[in-house]
C-alpha cells in the first residue's frame, strides 16, 4: 500500500458480531478519525483534468 | 401549506404549525429550556425567543408556542435575538449558579460571571414538571407560592397520596432540581421509589413502561407494561398514543383466552437461576459487589449496563480481583433443597473469568473456588487447560463466608486449600455461579397436566424415552428435562419436534395455502427503468433526513423513470400501490430507501413478484438503521449521506439481471449409517415420519456399544430395552436393515445421494436424498495400570459384561478399585469421556448391591455425575464408596506381587501415600471415536484433532453438519450416554425431515457462477469451499474447469475473491455492481 | 464548507458488521456520518480490487469489516 502511496491509515479491517453494535460504533468513530487526521486522499485518486 | 421566510429562506410549515417545529425541520437550531415535545407549549422561559417581522414592524415572539402565518418573515440568528437569550441566561444563571445545564449555556453566550446577585437555587420554574404531571392526570404537584416565592410543590407542602411517583416530573426536569429522591422525599407518600428494572439487564439498569424486553426479541414490538404505565391509573399521558404514526397503541385491548386444538404439546418452559438472596453469609443481598453470573453475563456484554466495560457496581471502579463461587443452589442440600449438578455453571464461570481478562487485560487475577471441576462437553476440557494457561486460578474449596470489608467495597474471603490451611483473602468483586432450578409456575403447570416430575423438580422421562413426559402427547425439552446447556437443549428441541410430529405426520401439507403465480416479465435487453421509493417510516426517516430532497435528487439519475416517497412503505396498502405503479410505469428496476434489506428486503421481493418482475431486480439502501436513526444530531449530512447511498443503489440496480432458482427434487430415503442407539433412534424416528430409511451397519448385529452395557442409572435392563427397540425396527416396513455392510462410496449431494454399498462381496446402489452419520465410537484398550497382565484388571465395559453373565465371582470379592480418566484428559487426549464417571459410580454401587461387605474404592481427578446424576455420587458415598482424588501428575500405581494386586495413591486429605489391596480393577477406559477418514471425504464433512465429527455449530447445530443434508448423532459427535444417544438419533432425524418434508429445493439466486473458458484449474475454489460446492467438470468440452454446484453454493463469494483468473462471478454481488456502487461513490467527492 | 468531512467506503459483511450497524441504529447510537456503506455477501467476497478501486475513485478511506 504505502507503495503505491496510499496511507496505511487509510484502509480498516475489522471483525465485529452482529450483536456488537457498541463495538460498531467505536470502530467507526476511530476509523473517521484517523482518516480525518490524514486529510483528504490526493495520493492516489484519479486527479480531473485541470481546464486552463 | 404555509410559506414563510427564516432566515431569509423560503420554508413551509403546516397550518396550525409553531415556528420552532418548521425550524427544526429545516435543521434551524432555536434554544429551548421549558419546551418538550410531548406538552404544549406554555413560553415559559423566553428563550427561544425569534425576531418577526410582520410586513410593518418587527416583534419578538417565543418560537414555540407563535404559529406560523402566510408571508411573515422569521430571523432567530441576529444579534438583538442573541442579546435577548444571553440575557435571558445570565438571569437564570444568577438564579441557579450550580446546575450544569446552565453553567453551559452560559459559556455559550460567554458569560463569565453574572451581574446579578447568585441566589444558589436550581429550579428555573420552567414548569415541565407540573405540565408533565398534569399530563399523567394527577396534577399532583404545582406552582405554590407567588413572586419571589414562586416554587414547585405539592399543595400545602405535605406528601400526598395522590403522587404515584411515576418519575415523570423527574425525568423531565432539565437542571436535576427534581429526582426521584426528591418526589420520595417531598412530594409522594409511597415507599421505595426507584426506576423500574430491567428484567433483560438483571435490575442493573432502568427501562420504561413502554418497551421491547430485549434488541434480539421477536416479534421485535414494544409492549406496554400495565403494571407501570400511568394511563391504566388515571387515563393520562396517552403521549406513546400521540406519536405513534400508525395508530397502533390500543388502550383498550385485553387479555385473551385462545382455545387451540392441538395434536401434542412440547413444553420448554426453561429454568429460573437460583436466588441466593438467601444465602446471608455470602451477603448478596446487602453488598453490591456480590453479584450473581447472570449479572455478570450483563456486565461482560458490549450492549449491557456498562456497555462492556468490567466496573463493579458500588463504585464504577475497574476490579482487579474477581472470584467466582460455584455451586451456589447446587450440589447442596445443606443450605438450599437442590442436591443435583446444575451441569453448566463450571463452564460458564471459565468462559466469564477469560472474558473478563479479555476485557480488563492480562493484570486482572481471576480466581474460581470449586468442588470438582466440570468440563464434560466437546471441547471443554480443552477450554479448561488453555484458562489455566491464560492464569485463571483454580482454588478447590467451597468458600462459606464472604465479609465486607469495614471502611472499603472489597470483599474478605476466608476458606480453607486443599491442605486444610486457612487462608485470608481480599477480592474486589465476588461473582456467585447459581445453579438451574425450576420456577414454581412451572411446577404447578406440571401438576395441572399431570407430568410426574423428579426429586429436583425436572420432568421424569425414561431413559429410551428422553423427551416423553409420563402423560401420552407431551413432550418436554431443555431445562425442564434436566439442567443442560444451549446445544444440549437444541438437540432435546429437535427431538421433541420430531415426537410430537410423527403423531401428525399423515397430516402432513394438509393445510398449505399455495400462492397465485404471477408470470414473470421478461425484461431482458431492455434498457433500464428505475423506480425510487424513498420511505419516510413515519418520522423515523423524514424527522432527520430530508425525504423530499432525496427524492427529488434520485429523479435526476440516469434511468430513474419514477420516483415517490411513502410514509410506510411496508405497510400492505403501500405495497399494494407500488405493485400498480411497477405495472402501469412498466418498471423493471426497484430500489426503495428505508430500512434494512436484512429485515426488509424479502417483503419488498414479494412486492416485485406481485408486480411480475424477477425479485432479484431490486435493490434496498439502508437510510434508517444506518442514517437516520445514527446521525439525528446531523440533519444535512444524513441527507447527504442518503442521497449517495440512494445513487449508489441506483447504479448498481441497473446491472442487476434477473436470477434463477432451480429447484430440485429430494429423494424421498434416508440412509443412516451405523446401527447402534443413535442410529436406530434416527432410523426409527424417520420411519415413524413415514419415510424409507435404510440403516447401513458394519458389524452382524444392530445395537453398537449398547450392546455392552449392563444397565441404566435408572436401573433398567439395557439389554431388555435394546432387544425391544431392535425388535421394533426389524419389524417396522420402512426400515431396511443392511448388516455386515460397509460404505464403499457416496456421490452427489443434498436431495440426490448416491452411495455404493458392499456385503459379502456384492456391491449395490442406494439413492438417497439425507444421510445421518451415527458412527459411533469404542472404548480404549488401555496401555497402563497392567491392563491385560491380569484377569482381574479390566474395563468398565468388562465389568459389565461380568454383571450380565452374573459372574459369581464377584461375590467373594472383598476390595475393588475403579481408576478414572484412563486414557481421558490427558495431553494426548485432551478430552472428558464424559460418561465414565457416572457408569463407575453405578457399577460400584452394584458391587456393593452383589457384596455389600466389600470395600470400594473410587481413584478419581474429578466427579463429573452432572445434572440429577449426582444423586448417585451421594448415594456412593451413603453406602460407604470411598472416593480419593489423585492429580495427573501423581497418578495411581498399579503393582502385580505374587499374585496380589496393590494399588498406590497419595490420599488427598491426609497428604499421604496409601496402599490398597484389590481383587478387582476397573479401568474406566476413555471413549476413542471411529476416526472415519472415508466417510468424511463421502460427504466432505471434518473430523477434530481427536477424531469425532465436527458439527455445523458447536450451540445451534449440533446434530447435523454445514453440508447440506447430511446430519450427525450419537459418539460419533462426542462422548455420551444413552438417553443423550437417543435424544441426538431423533434430533439428526428432525433435522432431516426438515429437508425431506419439502420435497423439492430451491436454490438460492445470488450464488456463483463459473464461465469455465476463463478457468485455469488451480484448485483453489475447490479447496477454499468451505460448503464443497466447486468441482471439476468431468466431460465435454470443459473437462478439468471448475463448475459450481448451485444447490451446494451459500453465496458467499470466497471462491469469487480467491479466482485468480477471474473465471467465477457472484450474481447479485459481482464485480461490475459493486464497482458500480464505488464509482458512485466518486461522483459525490 | 465548514470543514472537510472525509468519505469512507465501507464494505460490511451482511451476517456480522452490517448486522452490527443496524443494531447500533436500533440502539440510536451516534457515530459520524462519513461511512458509504457497500454490503457484500461475506468478508470473504472482498477482493484488493475494491479498495483500491475506491480510493482510486477518490474516497479518502476504505474500512472492510467481516
């Protein structure tokens, strides 16, 4: 990943059960939060084409 | 509609609306402080107060209680609205400088200290609380006093009858001025107010009168507890009525009496866990931090009382000792009247000590007090070692005092080791392991239906009989039967289903209401036409996200012919109207926004059936359970967030392509293969459901291992009973018996089985459509204790077989010694046998039955007698059974002198070592499975390390496997004795006979697909299946490529993501659907 | 805009994590509203591709829960 210049911050796995919606709600909280602190992807997505 | 301008915007808001209701729907954020929803607005506290401007002039009004006109002009963001609330706050805050809310409020305004003088008060006499209660009908407290004096009370300022102490005045007032103390204290006349407990949560947490006993529940409705609610006192309230949006609270509704004519009767009443109230030394009802496991169960749950987090309850402080107890209203006739095993606490109390290290971390000391440690399940002992090797302590000792310690919440503990020494300990927390017991409800519905019940109050059923109660056409299950854990008590389940079936089996499809096809449009090559329904769910959805601008927005995606939105859209009259809608508009794509497809999305499938489209053109998005519902706080970002969802759901939909189930025809045979006890139960159970069984045994005779056994625990002749039940099936014209047979090969799978069958050198073909594996298991040969180097050193079953043959040696015996746990437990056996202990108590009660002079002796690690099993361990040691605990790494020595047979052991309570002299040793030699390599590669089903077949779950299914239609009984699934045989034989049957029962199968449509030209026949589908669905074609043109068996195949698309050539594709989730959901993702960055 | 709120692709396994989301809605649980959530058959249904895809795509995180 950090190869191809993407953030190993910026990809999650989890396993989480059906009936752990606590633990649902703090992974995506910590998820949201360490995507936030690396700002937006611009590494790696397809850049628009400036028009001059 | 009204039209109006806030803030500059046009809004609309209906007649007879106030200004703060449309603000809050269009996310406009006025502060409130005397407002609530459920009241009518009094404009109280003046803090929402808004700037209006009426054409001529401008006004200041309060926003909740100001209706909203046509063409007024609403500001709540300006700097004299602003200055008006901060000075509105400032004089609340010098009224009451200590309740937070306002000390909030005031950092929002900036305001450091007040002008005026602090008076120290922490009412704002918002007047909720005497709305509220007048609301409730009670009107029991008001506004007392006037001017300065003005104050919140009840009348004359003496607690009165006429407060119930409902909490609502509590629960309402914003700044804490009001508790449940308080209304205790001050205002009511009734003793012990207290939030009302939730059952689900053990009393640890407070529930309302309106609500859903627990997330899991079914029907997932709320109830109205009546005992609570205050309308059923004064005919108040009535607010769950005012906001339901479907009407569907029903005041007026009673009990009812519902006659029901019915066949046979299964009871499953369950158990009640043991209220040790009682117990005053263990100070449970007295000290918070002794707690029983079901409280702990909540404890430990990620959604229970401290979400997860391991606190004891007196001060919310992290513990750093736990002990548990076990036994408590168990195994104890001294304290309490249940003298039997609760046979599941010693491993719940295991599986809550490595959870809570799991939890709070490694540092966490968990220690367990015990009597004798009872692992006796499939992969038990197993969890036992590895607890031992994660530092769970075990101390054997029953601990007869618990005292708080003075001036702290810890809890000393004295009790007494092994050794007999005394020793001290402080722990933070004790967890009390409560046994089973029956609830006196059920004992008197047992009287009413005339169920004989046994000593400890289960139900008496016959070993050969397990799930019969002594009245003809009821069956029991679970608990009631006898304590038992979860997959003891799905198998019981599965059993007693199937009893209470075959007597109504002729009935079978009697009554089936068959549906009106509707034929299926064809819909292929045409371009998409999309239909959006986009679901407010009352305000459940349209109170966050805005319905109408996510409708609006889904017109404007490609193919998107109709859009619409629906206050319910699951409700059976909106169902109706989008079927004529997907008709008139010729629609032949659906997505409806609203809840979740894991509820939903089959209702929604029939709807397109209805329509005559393929239900597989449809898809759902969650804008519910996973938007509204989550961010109520984030109006706009909900919105957002619906509006990509929807236009995800949209692109993919469009490639969706209508999908075929095939159906397939199950053979109507069964094939059971072995022809011990769970065999022939299975066979028989299936042959009773009126279906053509065929049992396959190796051996020359039916019977198995029960063959060997001399009696019950009941004391029935097993040999009389077997004869019967082999009788039974030999006669029985469904039943072909195959003897001295052995399975050669099996082909095809769940429906159509093919299987080769060999005797006496003849081999012949059996299509069957289930399997029921029943291969049972032997005893060890042991290699120690000088077995085989003496006749009057044996096994269990040895000693058996003398009792049948009446052995008159026996008599003249005067010393006999059992040796347990031979071959069991130990580091290459890591498992409990889980029936010696018992049989050997039984045989030494016969010894002493034979000779009752003779001296017996029990060498034993644990006594595993489980359940009412246990009264026979009392009854040992009664008539004089000697029992001595030896450890594994101190075993018994066995020596042969001259002819004498001496037997060393350390006893256990005097430390010292002991010589015995025998005439007779029984060994009880461990239960070692048929490690049947063959079989399990026939139907592709796994074996564990110690060779018994592993089921499709360990709790939920355990009598059958996660192939498909192949079941499981019996020792080969895992040790046991007879009646759990014959339960497990009928439960591998009921389970069957769901499959047999419907005759044909449907496949499901989302499943994989393999295009064999792309396939480079590397195997790994074939190997990573965990269903064996994936095979290489034999012949034709694509032999040697993968193709996938659809009826095998669950879709889960491991084969699809493993495919190194991208040869296999997953209708309904394939690669251009979800890319086309991630590149509508793009569009919205 | 006030401040950048990033977008995360989340690919939910329909028996554990989407199950999971949906309870945290029953329970009206608060959590950010940055997830896009894709619902895939089974944790084991997700391939590198799709996460790769969707960053290429410009999301600016990929969470993959079985």
């Amino acid at each position: 990943m950090e190869h191809m210049g993407i953030e190993p911050d910026r990809i999650h796995y989890s396993w989480i059960s059906s009936a752990e919606s606590t633990k649902f709600v703090e992974v995506v909280k910590e998820v949201t939060e360490k995507v936030k602190a690396l700002g937006p992807n611009q590494h790696f997505a397809k850049h628009e084409a400036k028009v001059a | 509609m009204i039209t109006f301008k806030l803030n500059g915007k046009k809004v609309q808001g209906e007649e007879g609306q106030y200004i703060l209701q449309v603000a809050e729907k269009h996310g406009v954020d006025i502060p409130t402080l005397c407002h609530h929803k459920a009241l009518d607005p009094a404009g109280m506290c003046r803090i929402c107060t808004v700037e209006l401007f009426d054409g001529r002039r401008t006004r200041f009004v309060t926003a909740c209680n100001y209706p909203i006109w046509e063409g007024m002009e609403v500001k709540t963001d300006t700097d004299v609205v602003h200055e008006g609330r901060k000075l509105i706050v400032e004089m609340l805050y010098a009224r009451c400088p200590e309740v937070p809310l306002l000390k909030k409020l005031a950092k929002t305004y900036n305001i450091e200290s007040p002008r005026f003088k602090p008076e120290g008060d922490d009412c704002i006499l918002c007047g909720l609380c005497t709305r509220i209660c007048k609301k409730m009908g009670n009107s029991a407290i008001t506004l007392t006093g006037r001017g300065l004096e003005l104050n919140i009370d009840t009348p004359f300022n003496v607690q009165s009858d006429i407060c119930m102490a409902c909490g609502a005045c509590a629960s309402l007032c914003p700044t804490g001025h009001i508790t449940l103390d308080r209304v205790n204290n001050l205002f009511t006349r009734q003793k012990n107010v207290r939030t009302i407990p939730s059952e689900y949560e053990m009393g640890l947490k407070g529930r309302k009168p309106v609500y859903v006993p627990y997330a899991q529940a079914v029907p997932n409705t709320p109830a109205i507890d009546r005992d609570v609610c205050v309308h059923f006192k004064t005919g108040g309230c009535k607010v769950c009525a005012e906001f339901c949006g479907v009407d569907a609270i029903d005041y007026a509704m009673q009990d009812e009496i519902v006659e029901l004519e019915v066949g046979s009767i299964i009871l499953a009443p369950g158990f009640e866990p043991f209220d040790p109230s009682k117990f005053d030394a263990y100070n449970y009802a007295n000290h918070p931090n002794v707690i029983t496991s079901m409280e702990m169960e909540r404890v430990l749950s990620a959604s229970g009382p401290t979400e997860g987090h391991l606190v004891r309850l007196s001060d919310h402080k992290e513990p750093k000792k736990i002990a548990w107890f076990q036994c408590v209203g168990s195994r104890d006739l001294n304290r309490c009247d249940n003298s039997y095993c609760s046979s599941v606490c010693c491993m719940y109390a295991i599986k809550e000590a490595v959870i809570a290290k799991e939890h709070a971390g490694d540092d966490l000391e968990c220690t367990i007090f015990y009597m004798d440690m009872r692992t006796h399940g499939k992969d038990f002992e197993r969890f036992y070692n590895s607890a031992q090797e994660k530092g769970v302590r075990f101390v054997r000792s029953r601990v007869h005092t618990i005292d708080p310690v003075p001036g702290s919440d810890d809890l000393a503990v004295r009790y007494v080791t092994e050794s007999g020494e005394l020793q001290n300990e402080t722990f933070d927390q004790v967890v009390l392991s409560v046994g089973l017991q029956t609830n006196p409800e059920t004992v008197a519905l047992a009287e009413k239906l005339g169920i004989e019940l046994t000593e400890g109050n289960f139900c008496k059923t016959e070993i050969f009989e397990p799930v019969e109660t002594s009245q003809k056409g009821i069956y029991v299950c679970g608990a009631f039967q006898g304590p038992k854990d979860i997959p003891q008590s799905v198998i019981d389940a599965s059993a007693a289903a199937a009893s209470a079936g075959a007597a109504l089996s002729s009935a079978r499809n009697t009554r089936t209401l068959v549906p009106e096809v509707i034929p299926e449009t064809n819909v292929f090559g045409e371009r998409p036409r999309i239909g959006v329904f986009v679901c407010r769910c009352g305000i459940n959805i349209a109170g966050v996200v805005d319905v109408p601008a996510v409708r609006d927005y889904a017109a404007t995606l490609p193919y998107v012919e109709y859009f619409s939105d629906n206050l319910y859209s699951c409700a059976q009259d909106t169902q109706e109207t989008m079927t004529q809608i997907i008709k008139q508009k010729n629609l032949n794509r659906v997505v409806v926004a609203a809840c979740t497809p894991k509820t939903h999305e089959p209702l929604f499938q029939e709807t397109l059936i209805n329509a005559g489209l393929n239900k597989y053109l449809f898809e759902m998005c969650n804008i519910r359970n996973q938007d509204s519902w989550v961010h109520k706080n984030n109006p706009e970002l909900a919105t957002e967030k619906a509006k990509d969802l929807v236009r995800m759901a949209v692109s993919k939909v469009a490639l969706m392509q209508p999908l075929e189930e095939a159906e397939l025809q199950v053979n109507q045979t069964a094939m059971v293969i072995g022809g011990g006890i769970a065999g022939m139960s299975a066979a028989s159970t299936l042959a009773q459901q009126g279906y053509e069984t065929h049992i396959v045994e190796k051996s020359d005779a039916l019977g198995g291992q029960a063959l060997n056994l001399f009696k019950t625990i009941s004391g029935d002749d097993v040999q009389e009973k077997l004869s019967h039940l082999i009788a039974d099936i030999d006669q029985n014209e469904n039943i072909h018996i195959h003897l001295n047979t052995e399975l050669k090969n099996v082909e095809g799978f769940v429906g159509s089985f093919k299987a080769t069958l060999a005797a006496d050198g003849e081999e012949n073909e059996l299509e069957h459509g289930v399997a029921v594996v029943a291969t049972g298991a032997s005893a060890l040969k042991p290699e120690e204790y000088h077995y085989g180097d003496d006749p009057r050193i044996l096994t269990s079953l040895e000693l058996d077989r003398k009792f049948m043959d009446k052995d008159p040696s026996l008599k003249a015996m005067n010393s006999a010694v059992f040796i347990q746990c031979v071959g069991s437990r130990e580091p290459d056996r890591p498992y409990c046998s889980r029936v010696c202990c018992t049989h050997a108590i039984d045989n030494a009660l016969e010894l002493k039955k034979i000779n009752p002079e003779m001296s017996v002796y029990i060498l034993y690690r644990d006594i595993r007698t489980y359940g009412e099993r246990e009264y026979l361990y009392r009854e040992a040691r009664e008539h004089g059974i000697i029992f001595i605990r030896y450890s594994l790494e101190n075993k018994p020595v066995v020596n042969l002198d001259d002819g004498d047979i001496t037997i060393m052991v350390t006893d256990h309570v005097l430390g010292r070592p002991l010589e015995i002299v025998a005439d007779l040793v029984t060994l009880a030699s461990a239960v070692v499975p048929n490690k049947n390599e063959a079989l399990a590669r026939f139907f592709k089903v796994p074996l564990n390390d110690d060779g018994f077949f592993v089921e499709k779950h360990a709790k939920l299914g355990p009598s059958e496997f996660a192939t498909d239609g192949v079941f499981l009984c019996g020792l080969a699934h895992y040790p046991k004795p007879i009646d759990e045989s014959v339960v497990q034989g009928r439960a591998a049957a009921s389970r069957a006979v769901t499959l047999l029962a419907r005759e044909t199968i449907h496949t499901s449509g989302t499943i994989a697909e393999t295009v064999p030209i792309n396939c480079s026949s590397c195997e790994v589908c074939i190997s990573i299946c965990p269903y064996s669905a994936p095979s290489f074609i034999e012949e034709g043109p694509f032999a040697g490529k993968a193709q996938i068996n659809p009826v095998l195949c669950k879709g889960c698309g491991l084969c699809v993501a493993s495919c190194r050539s991208g040869a296999i594709k997953l209708k309904g989730f394939d690669n251009d659907q979800i890319f086309a959901q991630i590149f509508a993702m793009n569009e919205a960055v | 805009m006030s401040e950048w709120e990033p977008k995360i692709v989340s690919f939910l396994c329909n028996w554990c994590s989407y199950g999971a989301a949906d309870l945290a809605g029953v329970s009206r649980m608060e959590y950010p509203p940055n997830i896009r959530v894709i619902r895939i058959p089974c944790a084991g249904r997700m391939s590198p591709k799709f996460a790769l895809a969707a960053l290429r795509e410009g999301a600016d995180g990929v969470w993959v829960s079985g």
